[in-house]
C-alpha cells in the first residue's frame, strides 16, 4: 500500500495478537498497557514463575511501540539512562533466538555526523563521559564520517560512530514479546480497559475492567501517555507530557546506510522491507492542554531547551484523550474505552522536510516513494528519562512510563527492571534514578540530557 502523497496519513501496520478468553479470576501481577514496556515486564515476570494477565485498551503495540524509528541504541542516551540501555542492547542480541522469531534485530550500528561546530562539542564531551560507563563509541574525523556516509554531499566536520548499536522492526518486537510471554502463562486481554484500581487498607488489592475485575495484590502500569490520567484518577501526581510526532516509512530504496543514520536535521533507519523509516529528531507538536498546564513549571526547562524544534497549538487535547480533564466511575465507560487507539495524523510539512533533506544529502534518494506515515504521541517527563518504581503512597502499585521516545530500544530491560522490583529481587540496575518520588518530592529535575 502506497500514500498518495507526503500528507495522507496511516497508521503502521503491526503484527497481530490473539487475545485470551475471559479474565482470569485472580493473577499475581496484572499489567497495565500493551507497549513494549508492558509486554516485557509481563515476560521478564512469568520468567520468574509469576501468573500474569495483561490488559490492553486497544491493540497490543498498537500505539507508540509501533511508531517509533526502531533504533536500539546506548549512542547519545542520557548517562542515567546508558546503564539500562547497554543491558537492553545485550538483551536484544539473544531475544529473538530466545522467542524463536523474527524481530528485525540487527547489531549493524548508528552513525552521526554533522556540520555543525556546537554537535561535535557536544558528543565528543558525551563519549568522554560515557567510557566511565565502558560505553565506547568512535568520535569521528571529517574523513571518517565522509568514508561512512558514502554518497552524502554534505560537507561533514565529524562525526560519532557506535558499532554495537543495533535496530530492530516495531511493527514485530512488542507482539513477538506478548506471544512470548503467552507461552510462558502470561493471559492476554485486548479491547479491555483497566478503569481504575481497588484498594484494601491504602493497598492495590484489584483492577477494574470494563470486562470485569481481577484480584492481585500487585499492578504495573506501563500505559504510555494515559498513565498519568490514570494514575490522577486516584489521586496520584505524575507529570507527564505527550508529544505528537511524525515519522513515515519509504518505498525500498537505494542503500545508503544498513542500520541507523543521523543527518542534520533527518535520521533514518534501514527496515528489512529494503525501505527506511525516517524520523525528524526533536520535532514535534505540543497542545495546549489541562494536563499541561497543570505540570507547566515543572516542563519548563525542557521547553526551553527543545522550544526550537517544537510548534504549539490547540486542539482535541484540551477536551480529549489522555491530557484532558476527565471523570468517570469505576461501572462506567472511561476515557480509555473512548479511544482505544490514539492514532494522530502525520504533519504533511514534516513529510516533505524529510524528503527534502534526504534529496539533499543524497542524491540516491531523490524522488523516493512514502509507503506510510504516521503520527504518534510520545510520553515525556520533566527530565527525559522514565519512571520505572514502586509508588510508595499505594503500595503494590508500580509505573514504567514517560520513556521520552527511548522507550523501544530500552524496553527489554526497562520491563526486566519492572520485573525484578515487584518480585522483590535485586535489580538488573540501579533503579535510583527512576524512582516516582523524584517527581513530587521537589527534587530538581532540571532539564533532560542526552535524547
């Protein structure tokens, strides 16, 4: 299927997941939301022997796990995320053969060049920092970003090479980990909104569906940008901000690069349909809405430091969906039930700003055919790395959100960290700076590092 322009706009395709028969009646874990977060956590958790049901408002992977650019990368990640991204990195490199299918997994490595003085400075200082973590990328010379971007015209004054980065197809990975987890005992429940928790004694003892209750003494949610409506449900403070994005796939095309590629100003990523998905980075829409403007102080380094990139407006946000002002009961239909997909519309003149960016840094490019775009909402908090941590105020409540589109590439081991600290084992990493409390507890959260 092809677009018939830059500005017609559909939502990714994404493999297909069969949903269990009736909830079960109790579980020890029940998750929240369907994105690769959840579904990681869902089978890093029956790993461990625990029953696990899965709930999903829409479609498993059907919001921003299958809009992502499917880079899996430690390259630029902010140093207090790099830990959790390299065990994600190891994880990727055994889960397909571990799940028997294909995920698109490949180690084939991200390039960055620029021409711009202030991004050398910038990365150079970051791989610096980052072999303390023994995270060792090549900072490379104006012929060494040249001799890596073959057929680019741009006049390169260096560059950043990660050889152990990877990607991956989202449109594979999160159902792959759900059937995967199927196997393992996790059930699987689509179409089937949590509208809130049940509590005895302050403590989670039950989810609310729309078809039904579950008994357990322990939740995740892993909601994207409907966490933070769902949590405030229940009182619970969460500044959470989403970000509509647009990325778009092409028709197959010449190879310029076999993994990921970050020009000024476009990036894009090899997929294995012989196309590339290409993002804009830092590019994005921002509506005004209650959410917004409830958590405004606590964005406000993070604006100042990505205004540039950014437009604003009103629209449905403000009424609807997952920023909006919103009640309902627990025997009523919920706001999550109203819309199952949140599936924006692709922004046609950053359609045609990646086109014409790639013509101009390759001519090999020219003329190339959209076979999909799409919009997305990405879940961002104040300082750009995710909440994944126990919510002290409800004990048996634990969130892995706000993954400020790193989530795909870190999803592995940001579910295997979820896992591990509802289980009450020892973390795969230092959970520290993901804890909730940051959050409210008037920490500093300055601005976000690395993207």
């Amino acid at each position: 299927m092809t677009d018939k322009g830059p500005g017609v706009s559909m939502s990714p395709s994404v493999q297909a997941v069969a949903s269990d028969e009736g909830l079960p009646a109790t579980a020890d874990v029940v998750v929240i939301g369907g994105g690769i977060a959840g579904c990681a956590a869902a089978y890093a958790l029956a790993k461990k022997g625990h029953s696990v049901a899965l709930v999903e408002k829409g479609r498993v992977g059907g919001e921003q796990t299958s809009r992502n650019w499917g880079w899996c990368r430690q390259q630029h990640r902010d140093l207090r995320e790099l830990p959790l991204a390299m065990k994600s990195l190891a994880i990727w490199g055994d889960l397909g053969r571990e799940l028997g299918v294909e995920l698109g997994f490949r180690r084939t490595g991200i390039v960055y060049v620029t021409d711009r003085p202030a991004d050398l400075a910038m990365w150079e200082a970051w791989t610096l920092r980052a072999r303390d973590h023994q995270m060792h990328s090549r900072v490379l010379s104006p012929a060494e970003a040249k001799a890596l971007t073959p057929g680019s015209t741009g006049d390169w004054i260096g560059g950043i090479h990660s050889p152990t980065d990877g990607r991956a197809e989202p449109s594979l990975a999160g159902p792959a980990i759900a059937e995967g987890a199927r196997r393992l005992g996790v059930t699987i429940h689509q179409d089937c909104a949590a509208r809130g928790l049940e509590t005895e004694a302050g403590k989670v003892s039950g989810v609310i569906t729309e078809k039904g209750a579950i008994r357990t003494r322990a939740v995740l949610c892993a909601g994207g940008v409907w966490s933070s409506l769902f949590c405030r449900r229940h009182g619970i403070r969460l500044p959470q901000a989403g970000v509509r994005s647009t990325s778009f796939a092409t028709a197959a095309a010449p190879t310029v690069t076999d993994g990921g590629l970050s020009l000024p100003d476009v990036t894009i990523r090899r997929r294995l349909d012989g196309g590339y998905t290409v993002g804009l980075g830092g590019r994005g829409l921002v509506e005004l809405s209650p959410q917004g403007l409830m958590y405004a102080r606590q964005f406000w380094p993070t604006f100042k430091k990505r205004r540039a990139g950014l437009k604003f407006g009103i629209g449905r946000s403000f009424f609807e969906g997952p920023e909006a002002l919103a009640r309902w009961s627990f025997d009523g239909v919920s706001p999550f039930e109203r819309q199952r997909t949140l599936d924006p519309a692709a922004d046609p003149d950053l359609v045609k700003q990646g086109l014409t960016k790639l013509a101009e840094h390759y001519p090999a490019l020219a003329g190339l055919q959209v076979a999909q775009s799409w919009g997305g909402m990405i879940d961002s908090t104040p300082d750009g790395i995710p909440v994944i941590s126990a919510v002290d105020t409800m004990p048996g409540l634990y969130l892995s959100t706000g993954y400020t589109g790193h989530g795909f590439g870190i999803g592995p081991a940001a579910g295997r960290l979820a896992a591990d600290l509802i289980a009450g084992d020892p973390p795969i990493v230092d959970p520290y700076p993901f804890r909730y409390s940051r959050m409210i507890d008037g920490t500093n959260l300055g601005e976000p590092g690395m993207m």
